[in-house]
C-alpha cells in the first residue's frame, strides 16, 4: 500500500514523485491520474485503487505555482508563505497502484467501473501530434490512436464496452473537429463523424441496436455506423 494526497483537485504521491491531476470511477474506488514525474519531468498516467482514509492534514497556501513544460503547475516549496488564511487541506488514504504509464503529454482521461481507462496524448509542442490511448484493467494498451490533430475530450462508458475521444483541429479533413467511438471487445474504430458537441459536453455513449447514441447536455444524437446522424 501507499499514501495518496489529494489537495485542490491535484493528487500526489510522493513515493514515486509523481504530482498531477485526477478522476475517478463512478463507484469511486478507482483513480486514473496523469501527470508528471518530478525527477524525470516525464508524462506519467497512474492507476490506483483507493483504501482507508488515513488523515487529514493542513497546509500554509502556496503563495506562488510554476508551470513546467507540459503546462502543468507544480508548487514551489521555497514559495509556501505560513500563516495566511487560506490553508488548504490534505486529505491522506492508503492506495493500491495498480498499474503506470509513460506517455508524453497525457490530458483528460475517465476511467470506468471495471478498470478500463481512456486517457488523451497532446504529443510534442507545435504542429498536430496527438493521440489516444485505451487501457485495459491490468494496464495492457487496448488502443493507441495517434492523430495528426489537436485533441479534445475524452470518455468511457461505465461498463467499458465503449469508448469515445474528440478532435478540435486537423489540416487532415478525417481528423478535423471529430468525434470517434471506439468498441472495446474487440478493440476498433466503430465511429468517425462530425463532433456534435463542439460547443457542448458529451455526456454519454452508447450502442442502440445498429446505433449509436450520442447524449450531450440537452440534446440526443443517433448515428449509423457510417457516421450519419
């Protein structure tokens, strides 16, 4: 076992160095995280399973954050002012680390019930270079989906049998503001069509009979699997 800190909506574990941001299953016993690790500053994905809640612990606020290359912001211990008001509160459990992955830039991930996980690749600084990643429980690659285009959201139904990322923008037109599903058993493409929810958020996706549907905030989408609505 080892101690999880979770702080501000960031999570850390200082047994592996690594510090970055968090989401969580719907039961709420598994963690996906995705961040840094600082003695390498390499992208770092981690799957935990979550204990026993340990502690509390307060801390002085951090008078000032840095950003490191990916854009992730990491505090500065010599910049911790004591005394001020805002403290923050640690909350310290025990975990399980389950599984970890390197992957250069990692954003936006979920993570389902059954210990599936999605997680998104920015890639290199400059140019359209992303990627998308599916992993499976044990934290074997089920799909690595590079992309020449600039990555969006990312999701995974709570049974794992799906899952679904977007694009914002591609010179390459099948790229190029996408929404794509993915069948988990077996792992493909089942779905590359025009994201209907440029301006919304995907909620939820499913497979209807030969359909897939497509839930946003206020509104539904039903395709065929040639992508029309």
């Amino acid at each position: 076992m080892i101690q999880i800190e979770f702080q501000a909506g960031m999570l850390q574990i200082r047994s592996i160095g690594f510090f970055g941001h968090f989401t969580s299953s719907r039961a709420g016993n598994l963690i996906l995280g995705w961040g840094r690790i600082f003695q390498t500053a390499s992208g770092r994905v981690v799957m935990l399973r979550a204990g026993q809640q340990i502690s509390w612990r307060i801390v002085p606020r951090l008078g000032r954050l840095t950003a490191d290359t990916s854009g992730q912001t990491v505090p500065l211990s010599s910049d911790i002012e004591a005394g001020q008001p805002n403290n923050r509160v640690v909350r310290i459990c025990e975990g399980e680390l389950l599984w970890q992955a390197e992957i250069e830039r990692p954003r936006d991930g979920s993570v389902a019930d059954t210990g599936h996980a999605v997680i998104s690749d920015w890639g290199s600084p400059g140019g359209c270079k992303g990627g998308f990643y599916v992993f499976a429980p044990d934290g074997t690659v089920l799909i690595n989906q590079k992309m020449r285009a600039n990555m969006g959201i990312t999701g995974i139904a709570d049974d794992g049998t799906l899952a679904w990322c977007t694009t914002i923008y591609s010179s390459q037109q099948k790229y190029d503001d996408r929404l794509i599903v993915f069948s988990l058993s077996p792992p493909k493409a089942i779905l590359n069509a025009a994201n209907p929810a440029s301006q919304s958020k995907i909620i939820h996706v499913q497979k209807v009979d030969k359909t897939i549907e497509v839930s946003t905030i206020g509104e539904r989408y039903l395709y065929d699997v040639s992508g029309r609505l």
